[in-house]
C-alpha cells in the first residue's frame, strides 16, 4: 500500500497517545542471543543480506552531476558510486583491473577520469579503461574496464547489489518503500561535511536502535529524548523496510486545530530505516540524519558512519556554526547512549550463549528486522512464540 501522508501518521499518533500505547504486533518474538554471535551465522548475513539484497549506496545528490563519485566497503566490498557524461548512475567494484589498489580514495569527489595511483591507469566515468602506462607490455590485454554492479535510481537514493551479475529487480524490492522516501524529498538535500565514524557492537544490535522507538524516553532521557512522549510509536513496515513515527509533546496542544494548522515539525518525528543498513531521521521540510551501519570483519563490531544534510548549503558563519553544532550532538549522543549501550549488550553475549532477546508487540520494528533477516539467511531464525 502506498505509504500515507504525514498528516495521516500525525493523527495516528495522537490516537495511540490517548490511549497511552503505541502500534502492537500480533505477539511477541523471541530471538536467540547466539544468532548475534555465531560466526557461521554472521557470515551467512554477509552474503545473502549484504552482498544479495539491494542496499543504499549513495543518494543522488551526493553524485548529482557528471563525474560525481561517493566510495565506500561494505561487508568487505570496496564500491565507487559515480554518474558518467550520460547522466546515468552506476556502481563499480572500487578496484583497479591491474592489480586491485583503489582509482578514487576520497569518500566524495568528482572527475571525468579515476587515475589509479599505484601505476596510473585510467578509468572514464563510465568505468572504461581508457588509458594505461607501458601500454606495449599490455597488448591484448582483456580488461575493458571496473567490474560493475548492478545498480538503480530511485526516489533520491542509489542502491547496488554488491556481486557482479546478480539480479536486482529494485521496484520490487522497494515496493511501496519507494513512495515513503518520496515523501521526505532526498533529492532536496544537501550534505554538510563528510561522515561521522563510530565503533559500534554487533550489526543487528545496532540496527536494533535504530528501529526501536521504545528506548527513545529512556536511554534518552536527559538529551534528545526530552521532547518525546515515550513508546506511542507508529510503524508502517513495507516489506523488510520501515517508517517509525515518534510522537512529540507539543502534539496535544493540536488537537482541535484543522490539518493545516499543525506544525507537524513540532508534533513529530520520522526515522526511516532501510533495510539492512541505513537509517533517515528527519522530515522532508527540516534536515536529516542519515546513517549506515557497517557490518565489521567480525560479528562482534560495526561502524556506523553518520551524515547531516539540510535543505540548503550552509555559507554564513552563523549556519556553519549551528549545523556543526547539530552535528556534533547528534554524533555524541549516539556514540555516548547508543552505540556505548550496544557495545556492552554486545560484549555480554557470551554470559547468556542460551538465552534470547525478547521483543515486545510494541517493538515491531525490531520484529520485521528479525524476522527479515532469518527468511533471507535461513538459519538461526527468530522463534515466534508468546512464552
């Protein structure tokens, strides 16, 4: 179903407000603590979630005009995003065809050539080889030019399949998702600075924070979770994808208005979460964060990389300065109450190797994730059940 308005989502959470609990799952999960552990697990999650499912590569703005590249690794992928002469965006594996060093190394630039540094071969922006040094060493050499990826545009965002060859059929993949990210308008942004890393524990538990809004009154309680009426979420999942409505207090005081006397800024937040690895804050008329979890070499750490972008480019002193100070609390308080929080739950696992996790019907976010994960990896699955 497409994704409904924002004003519809408002009105939701003003209901689940009165009646002081958020949107309910049918029961309850129960998740075993050692599929967060499990080496043989994690690395089915690395090749049937990370390297099989379409993941957000890049937005569009990010690569907007001819040249524009983004790199990144994920999941032992080094991948270089990059619009060529003909407008269209495509994803390459971040090798040379040499001998494997990297032709772009910064995260975000733009060049109608990628030199690579280590003996100078050339790649054009649309990932052919159109040069190389001591050419008569190379006669009939068969490397035309970057192994691509297979990609596809949509609704402001990039996303790659990360083996070569392998079939993506992205509006199915998306489904109705697509018509959500529409709404907050990403193609309407504009990044201010590079990303933010930050250590964090295993994946999945911290793609857990992420699509939990119970926590929000709680672990935050003193910083950005002041404005929150705590656990009266909406959850619109669509397929593994998600949008987590998050009600503000300033929502009671818009009861009586009409629809276009709402500040819904001030009534709400939005996070949408994008399977398996990417997390939007934000609403289309106000900045977003936006962050991507990358699974680590093991399954005990991740790093998330965060990034703030507003709705105009920053010039004056006075934006710099308050987008620099928006951006540094958010990537305080994340790295000092979230991530801090996951390494601990993390580094406790192997205390509790028989126990589970257990999500409540208020955390359907949480159960979509889960219950995602296990259909793509089929093994250690969630085991539903309301003990």
């Amino acid at each position: 179903m497409t994704a409904a308005p924002l004003m519809s989502v408002a009105k939701r959470l003003l209901a689940n407000v009165d009646a002081a609990r958020g949107d309910f799952a049918d029961e309850m999960l129960y998740v075993p603590t050692a599929s967060y552990r499990d080496q043989q697990q994690f690395d089915a999650e690395l090749e049937a979630v990370f390297h099989q499912c379409p993941l957000l590569v890049a937005l569009s703005v990010d690569v907007a005009g001819p040249g524009d590249f983004s790199t990144l690794s994920i999941a032992g992928r080094p991948i270089l995003v990059i619009r060529g002469d003909d407008g269209v965006v495509r994803t390459f594996l971040n090798v040379c065809r040499h001998r494997g060093a990297q032709v772009a190394n910064e995260c975000f630039g733009s060049g109608r050539r990628l030199t690579c540094p280590y003996h100078f071969w050339v790649y054009d922006s649309q990932g052919a080889l159109v040069g190389n040094t001591a050419r008569e060493a190379f006669e009939g050499i068969d490397v035309e030019g970057l192994i691509e990826l297979p990609t596809a545009e949509r609704a402001g965002a990039v996303f790659a399949v990360l083996t070569p060859g392998a079939a993506m059929d992205i509006d199915e993949w998306l489904g109705d998702m697509v018509s959500a990210l529409e709404i907050i308008q990403l193609d309407k942004v504009v990044r201010h600075r590079d990303g933010l890393p930050a250590v964090s524990g295993n994946w999945k538990a911290t793609a857990d924070g992420y699509v939990d809004g119970y926590h929000l009154g709680y672990l935050h309680r003193n910083t950005i979770g002041t404005k929150s009426i705590t656990n009266r979420n909406t959850y619109d999942l669509f397929g593994p994808h998600l949008r987590l409505g998050f009600s503000n207090k300033p929502i009671t005081s818009m009861r009586d208005l009409s629809d276009d006397e709402w500040n819904l800024r001030e009534a709400m937040s939005l996070v949408h979460f994008v399977f398996p690895n990417v997390s939007i804050s934000g609403l289309p008329d106000h900045g977003l964060m936006f962050s991507r979890i990358h699974p680590g070499p093991t399954p005990d750490r991740s790093t998330v990389v965060q990034y703030q972008y507003f709705r105009e480019p920053m010039v004056s002193d006075e934006q710099i300065a308050a987008a620099d100070a928006k951006r540094d609390l958010y990537y305080a308080v994340t790295c000092e109450e979230d991530f801090a929080t996951v390494l601990q739950i993390t580094d406790a696992l192997g205390a509790i190797p028989d126990d589970s996790f257990r999500f409540g019907r208020n955390e359907q976010g949480n159960q979509n994730l889960h219950r995602w994960i296990a259909a793509l990896t089929e093994a250690n699955g969630p085991q539903r059940s309301s003990q």
